[in-house]
C-alpha cells in the first residue's frame, strides 16, 4: 500500500499544482493580450511589478497547497503504519482529500484575485471589472476541473478507505450535480465570459478593436470546448466505471461464482448502489449457504419443493415404494468398537445409500440411528418408482457386501402413503406415513435372517417393469409380520451375494 499511496499522491499534487498554473498562466496571458483594451498605458516598471508579483503568489500558492496536501499525507499514513480499519477522521481525509484540496486551491484563487484586483485599482482601474470576472471564472473552472481529476486518480484510496470502514453517506455530488458541474464549468462559464465581452461595448462607452474582440472570442470559444470535453470524460468515467463493474460482476454471480464484490468508489448515490450489491451478494451467499444446508437436512428435492411451493403441514396421497436400509449387529459394535470407528462404519453406509439411491432416482428421507428410509415416488411423482427401488436393493446388497465390518437387511415395499410435512408450525419434517413404511421396515428385519439379506413384498414386484422383475423370484412363501393382519408374499433377488445365516443382534432402529 506504501509505494501505490506514494505514487498516487504524487501523481496527483503534480497534476494539481500543473493545473492550477497553467489555469494562472491563461488567466494571465488573457488579461495581458487577450482583452480587447489597450493596456499601452502600464509603464514598463509596473509591467515588472505585476509580473513578479504574480511570480512570487505563484510559488507561495505552491507552497500553500503542499503543505495541506502533507497533512493530509500523515493522516493516511497514520492509517497505513497502524493497519486495520480506519478512524472516522482517517477515512474522512482519504475520502475527501480531491475536496479539501480543491477548496484550498479555490480560496488561493480568490485571495489572488483580491491582490490582483488592488493592484489593477491602482494603475487601471478601468480593467478592474473585467480582471476580476476573469479572475473568478478560471477559479471555478480549475475548482470543478482539479476536483474531479483529483477523485478519478485518488479512487483506489477512497475505495480502500470505504471498504475497511463503516459506508455512510459521505460528502459526495451525486449524478445530476455531477452532470449540473460539467455543464456549468464546462460550459457555462466560458460562455458568460463571452456574453459579458458582447455586453460591454453594448452597455458602457469602451469601443474594443474588433480584431482583439474576435481573437478575444475565439479565446474563450476554444477554451470552452476544451474544458467541456475533459469534465465530460471525467463525468463519464465517473459513471460509466462502476456501471460497468457492475455489469461484470452481475455476469460473474450468474455464472455461479460464490465471492462476488465490487470496489465502493464514494459515498454518493453510486456508492450506494456498490454497497448495496455487495450487501445483496452477502446475503445471497447467506441463503445460498442455508439452502445448501437445508438440503442437506431434508434432501435436495424436498429443499427445491420448499422453496418453490412454501412449507404448509399435510400431506398428499402418493403412490410410492419405501426401501428400507438396517444395519445388523450395532448396538454389539457400538460396545465393542471405539466409538469412531462405529461413525465411520455408520457415514460408509450412509454414503453408499445416497450414493445408490440418488442414482435410481430415489429419495433418502431419513436416518434414525443405523437405519436409513428412503423413498421413491415423494415427493416427486415416479412413475416406475417400484421397479427403482427394487433396482436400488439389489445395488445396494452388491456394493456393501465389499464394506468390511458391515451387514445389512434391506427391504423394499410399494402402495399408497400419506406423503407431506409432519410436525408443528414450528418444526417439521417431509417424511411418507402408511402401510408400504411398515411393511419394508418389518421385511428388513425378517430380511437380517436370509442369506442374501434382501427381501421385497410382492406388491413391490407386481408393479415393476418386466426387465426388473426378472431379477426375483418367489417360492409363494407368506408371512404374517409384525403389526400386520394380512400376509405379506415374500420375494427376493436372485442375483445377490449371499452371506451366511447368523443371529442378528438387536439393532439401533424399529419400527
């Protein structure tokens, strides 16, 4: 920051101290040969006088505005050595610095115009009137001009200054005044000086040599279109800039990049406007966060479906195939392992089964301890939602039989359910209610004692398509299970590894 801060403030006291000279020197050059009045009359010892006094203000005026410029510099130095967020006063002197110093330039211009104006008072007082509206109309243009540049060069300051601080609503001319300033300094002001040379000779007895009137004119024309063409770039940078930052940015948030910002250039209405994109960025990074977590929670589908529809309780009839996932031997791990291990045996299972059933198109509802509901056809209607968790079974048997330490029971059921939010106003859960979750949370447990630990209802299969009933078979064997009057047709996978019969161990889930 050391060396940019350096080189930016000199920068910007060169391009100052050269404006307002060379403003100085027009106003001089204009007054002493562009003014339509013969000036034969000043002897040469006054001429002298004149010029060296305007010479010695020129060097004191220098120096003046050094000096205010080098305070300026220890403050923000200040700030720079101590690091952090700046102090109001440390922000206030890098946000108005161009201000400062051009109301400083201001005050040397008029209290050189007051020198001036005695001096002409003593020796012509006839030009006295024209010096002194010379005088003050290059004042304000160099005011406005000098102000303006000096924003554009010391932006990176001012932008540093507001992104490390607090943003309020700082000194700052909005867009219209900013319009309003290039148009009156740019030019209103040559103009006048044009209006007001016609209306002397229209309005007094001075009578001006037409040729000194027209080069007088064409002085001030020229002048006027030069001084209207830089305000209005600066103007148009001043704009144009963070409109185009925004326009870039915006591009970049809807590409999906997450760390989107924009540097505040000041604190006017288009400051305003960064700091309010910024904000709505961090607010989109907020909610996006809380999505993300949301569906974590509850699933992706269940999170799009809330966000797009709202969260009411109920729910709807659905047709819909339950899978049901059960680990066997928990609890007997849990007090014969360290308890890590039993977490990382538990998060292996859980990502295979999101993983199997994200990908069949299925819906992983819900863990409770080291069993895992999921659910095809809820909340997004599926036609073919038996044939995919049927599908998603047999994955499921292949995949963790490789998973050292891990056996499972699985069972799969399909027929209608209540699917929609359960709880209160103020915590609930999307999760499916009906006789297909009783029967595939009893076929899990029954399913522990068979050799290829899966087993389905045979509703499951009737409704599958015929590629995937294929894969099952049947012997007819029945079953009454827990909590059911009617029997339940038990089927199975054929294609299924098999695991020797052992006695489960009571596990951490039942229904």
């Amino acid at each position: 920051m050391r060396s940019s801060l350096r080189f930016r403030w000199v920068m910007y006291m060169a391009s100052m101290l050269l404006a307002n000279f060379l403003g100085a020197i027009l106003v001089f050059a204009f007054i002493r040969y562009g003014l339509p009045m013969p000036l034969d009359q000043l002897t040469a010892d006054q001429q002298l006088q004149t010029s060296s006094i305007f010479a010695t203000y020129l060097v004191f005026a220098a120096v003046v505005s050094l000096a205010f410029a080098a305070r300026n510099v220890r403050i923000i130095e200040r700030w720079r050595r101590r690091g952090g967020p700046p102090t109001r006063v440390e922000q206030m002197a890098a946000l108005h610095a161009p201000l400062r110093q051009a109301i400083v330039h201001l005050g040397l211009w008029a209290f050189g115009s007051i020198l001036f104006l005695l001096l002409t008072i003593r020796t012509m007082p006839s030009l006295a009137l024209a010096i002194v509206a010379t005088v003050l109309m290059a004042a304000t243009s160099t005011f406005g001009f000098t102000y303006m540049l000096g924003e554009r060069i010391l932006r990176p300051l001012a932008a540093r200054a507001l992104s490390q601080g607090r943003f309020d609503r700082t000194l700052a001319p909005g867009v219209g005044a900013r319009m309003l300033m290039t148009w009156g300094m740019g030019t209103a002001v040559p103009a006048t000086g044009i209006v007001m040379l016609a209306l002397v000779p229209l309005t007094t007895d001075l009578r001006f040599d037409t040729r000194a009137f027209a080069l007088a004119v064409l002085a001030l024309a020229l002048l006027a279109m030069f001084q209207a063409l830089v305000m209005s770039l600066l103007t148009t940078g001043h704009i144009a800039d963070p409109i185009r930052q925004l326009g870039q940015a915006i591009s970049m948030a809807q590409k999906g990049a997450d760390d989107v910002s924009v540097e505040i250039f000041d604190g006017s209405a288009i400051g305003r406007l960064q700091v309010g994109f910024n904000r709505m960025m961090e607010e989109l990074g907020t909610r996006r966060q809380l999505r993300e977590l949301f569906g974590r929670h509850v699933g992706e589908e269940v999170a799009r479906r809330a966000l797009q529809s709202g969260t009411e309780l109920g729910g709807e009839t659905r047709f819909v195939a339950v899978l049901f996932v059960d680990m066997i031997g928990s609890t007997a791990a849990a007090a014969e392992r360290p308890p890590n291990e039993v977490v990382d045996t538990l998060n292996e299972l859980f990502r295979v089964v999101v993983d199997v059933v994200d990908r069949h198109n299925g819906f992983v509802n819900k863990f409770v301890g080291d069993a895992a509901l999921a659910i095809f056809g809820a909340p997004l209607n599926q036609p073919d939602a038996p044939t995919e968790a049927l599908a998603a079974a047999r994955e499921l048997r292949r995949v963790l039989i490789g998973v050292k330490d891990l056996d499972v029971g699985i069972g799969v059921s399909a027929g209608l359910a209540v699917a929609g939010n359960i709880g209160s106003a103020e915590r609930f859960e999307y999760t499916v209610i009906g006789d297909p979750v009783n029967e595939a949370s009893r076929l899990t447990e029954l399913a522990k004692l068979r050799p290829g630990r899966v087993l389905a209802s045979s509703s499951a299969l009737y409704f599958a398509d015929e590629e995937e009933a294929a894969h099952w078979t049947t012997d007819g064997e029945k079953v009454r299970l827990r909590g059911r009057r009617r029997p339940t047709s038990l089927v199975w996978p054929t294609d299924v590894p098999e695991s020797p019969i052992t006695m489960p161990v009571e596990g951490g889930h039942r229904g």
